[in-house]
C-alpha cells in the first residue's frame, strides 16, 4: 500500500463531505437488522427515576463502502479529520416543547439551592429536600405502622401531631359490600398539606374495618417540591392583579382601626384575602394565602450584615408586596439624635405601600446587601397600637432577618386548573404533576 499521506486524505476529507453528508442521510438498515425502539418521553411519576436509553441493541449497519478498503491507520486519520471539521458545527438545542399539563404560571428558573442561611423555612426532617417528601416518607415506607391512626377521629397523621405551620385538607368515604350477615366496610381518607416552604402533598390511605391493624391496608402519598422562581412578567402580573387592593386594604385601616386581634401578621393575612377577593369578583385568579411566615414568592432574604439572595425576575419591591422580620433592629441617627427600631417579638409582619426600586440593577441570583436595597415605606400594626406608617433604611439593618414576599397567584404551587390547592382531596395529579 502506498505511503501514509495526510495531504491527500485531508483533500479527499474536505472534498467528499457533502457526498457523504447525503449518503449518511440516505443509508438504510442491513436486512434483518433490528430497528432501536423509541425511548417514551419522561414524565415525573410517583418518584421513579426515568428510564435509561436502551444502547445494548444493534445499531443500523452501514452497507459497503470505499471506505472499507482503507487501513485501519487510515481510518483513525480520516475520521479525525471529519472530527476537526464538524468539531465547530454544534447545531443549537430545540426549544423545550409546552407539555399540555405544565403548571402555570411557569418558571424561567431552576430550582436551585439557596445560598444564604436563613432560618426560615427550618429544613426537613432526615434530609429530605422539602416539607412534602418527608411526609411522604411516613406513607411510602414498607415499615408497619404501629397504631391504627387513620381510624380514629379526628384523624391526624403522626408527620402532622402538633404542627401548626401547615394548611390542609382532609376528605373520608365509605363503601359497604359483600352478602348479607358477611358485609365489609371499606374505608378511604384523603388529605392534602400544603406546607410553609409551598412544597405539596396528598396521602391517601384505604382499609377494611375491623381488620387488625396494617392488614390489607393500601397506602400512597403523591408530592411536589416548592416551586421555583418565577419569571419578571408573571410576578409584575402578580403586582398588578393584588398590590393595589393589598396596599389599600392597609391605608383605610391606617390610624382609625384595628384588624382582627390586632396582630401584625393578622393586617397581612386580612389583606390577601381581600385582595382574592377582590379579585375572584373579577373573575380573576385566587391568591396563594399566607402559610405562616411565608406570604407568596419570595423575591430577597437576608441576615444583617450578611449578603442576601435575590429571586426571581422582577427588578424591584412593589406596592403591596410583604416584608417579613425576625427580632430585626435599624437604627436612624442624625445630627440631632439617633432612634432605634425593634421589629420582631420575635418576628414582624408589615405591608409595603409604595414602590422601591433597588440602588443597584438586580436580577434572579444577585447577591446583595440589605443596603443595596435602599428604603422601604410600610404599614404595620401590633397589640395596642392602630396601623401606623413608617419608613426603614434596610442599610441601618443592624441585628435579625429580613424576608420580602410577592403575593402570588394560588396556581404557583405547580397545580393547574386548581382553584384551591386544597380541593385536590377530590381530584388526581397528573404524571407530569407528581414526583
């Protein structure tokens, strides 16, 4: 054979890439060569991990060629060549096709992990990466369970004894069968948790009564984790539909009246639910109600003289938004004195009334100081004192934490077609809605 020259195969490279773009596109299997199936699309469901491409198949042959003909030295040279020069044509990747069951509004951002320590929402038990997976946890082990709770009433989950940070729903049916002197009751109960950090959960347990205690009982727990950050249009879309009524609700009650028992977080939570209100009448969407400390999506957490993470895409703090504190103190001096302010016995809730852009540009991920943010003008309210308005320089925050709430369309935690996350008790997750 004749000398290895690498001149002449680049030529014969460069010079047939076309011809062999088209025979490549026009080859058909060998007969009798087996076809690779078709992977099925990934959904989330019920935890299982997606299935792994099938590579152990027989891949299409390629039928005889020049190419065959050359050495394997040859070879290695010829296809490094075809290497060097697609190596630079890496086509773009195909825009992510709408699954028709997407939750709305849809984020723009990963879920990732905080990079701030903040104290709230204290993590899972055991680890686990949200409130609704440890509880599904408690449903999803193969251990026996060692009481027949679910049988008494009010039925209460052990995951759930005592807690007082949660929202949920719980729904019960009996069905009778069998013959006459032999009938059987069969039980199912439902319940759905939304938890303070938005992740959701809906356990489901059925049982024949007066069967001992985990037999043939069948048990299930579906679960979504918190939602990501969302997009800047949908949260200025938020601000729209709420931030007036929100900010409104605080100034008619501002120095005449009192709402409810007087507390701070009362005037936040009574605010909402007018907002959802108002806005229902309208035909518009419910609000996400607030579930202790937390009052919609959060847009910036931070402790005092440490940097804080902004989320999502709006670039400011808007009129109705909600900020949240917890034995936080901001001092306020000038030539003539210096006041200091304690907000948060341990924690305070306050509603802002006006718009506050940042001092700097922000955007989802920013890291930055509560003095970046510049001033806030609230309205708040406590035991013994009427709501009240006052102005805080965030860069005089001295001691505690801060956390700044969008109020937000109930649709946020990742149910669609849901006016309450709660009436899920009566309906089903789709595939693409469970993990």
């Amino acid at each position: 054979m004749a000398p290895f020259d690498v001149a002449r195969l680049r030529a014969q490279a460069e010079g047939s890439v076309s011809q062999l773009r088209e025979k490549i596109n026009t080859v058909k299997p060998a007969p009798g060569a087996p076809v690779p199936a078709q992977q099925p699309a990934y959904t989330f469901n019920r935890g299982r991990v997606p299935p792994a491409p099938d590579v152990t198949r027989e891949q299409p042959r390629v039928g005889s060629s020049k190419l065959t003909r050359l050495s394997a030295q040859d070879k290695a040279a010829f296809f490094g060549l075809l290497d060097d020069f697609f190596g630079g044509q890496r086509a773009a990747l195909p825009a992510k096709a709408a699954l028709p069951n997407d939750p709305l509004p849809v984020s723009s951002f990963a879920p990732g992990t905080d990079l701030t320590s903040s104290s709230y929402p204290p993590p899972p038990s055991d680890g686990w990466c949200c409130h609704a997976a440890a509880y599904a946890s408690f449903f999803r082990a193969k251990e026996a369970w060692s009481s027949a709770w679910y049988d008494h009433s009010p039925v209460e989950p052990p995951p759930l004894h005592g807690r007082t940070d949660v929202t949920h729903a719980s729904t019960g049916s009996t069905q009778t069968f069998g013959f006459p002197g032999s009938m059987t009751e069969r039980k199912t109960w439902t319940q759905t948790v939304l938890f303070l950090d938005l992740s959701v959960a809906r356990a489901t347990v059925q049982w024949d009564r007066g069967r001992p205690v985990n037999s043939e009982i069948a048990r299930s727990c579906d679960w979504r984790p918190a939602p990501s950050p969302l997009d800047g249009g949908t949260l200025y879309a938020a601000h729209i539909q709420y931030g007036n009524a929100i900010a409104c609700f605080a100034e008619r009650h501002e120095g005449v009246q009192s709402v409810g028992n007087g507390e701070c977080w009362t005037l936040a939570a009574e605010a909402l639910k007018e907002a959802s209100s108002l806005s229902q009448s309208q035909l518009g969407p419910p609000i996400l109600d607030c579930i202790g400390k937390t009052h919609g999506h959060l847009l910036y957490t931070a402790k005092a003289g440490r940097l804080g993470q902004w989320r999502g895409g709006d670039n400011a703090l808007r009129r109705g938004d909600v900020v949240q504190w917890l034995t936080a103190i901001i001092t306020h001096s000038s030539s003539a004195s210096m006041s200091t302010a304690r907000l948060g016995d341990p924690d305070h809730t306050a509603i802002l009334v006006a718009d506050s852009p940042p001092r700097e540009p922000v955007e989802h991920g920013s890291m930055m100081s509560t003095a970046s943010l510049g001033s806030i003008t609230v309205i708040e309210q406590s035991r013994g004192h009427l709501p009240s308005r006052a102005t805080y320089d965030l860069a005089n925050l001295s001691q505690g934490e801060i956390w700044l709430y969008r109020p937000i369309m109930v649709s946020y935690v990742g149910l669609p077609g849901v006016i309450n996350p709660l009436d899920l008790v009566q309906g089903t997750l789709s595939a693409e809605q469970v993990y």
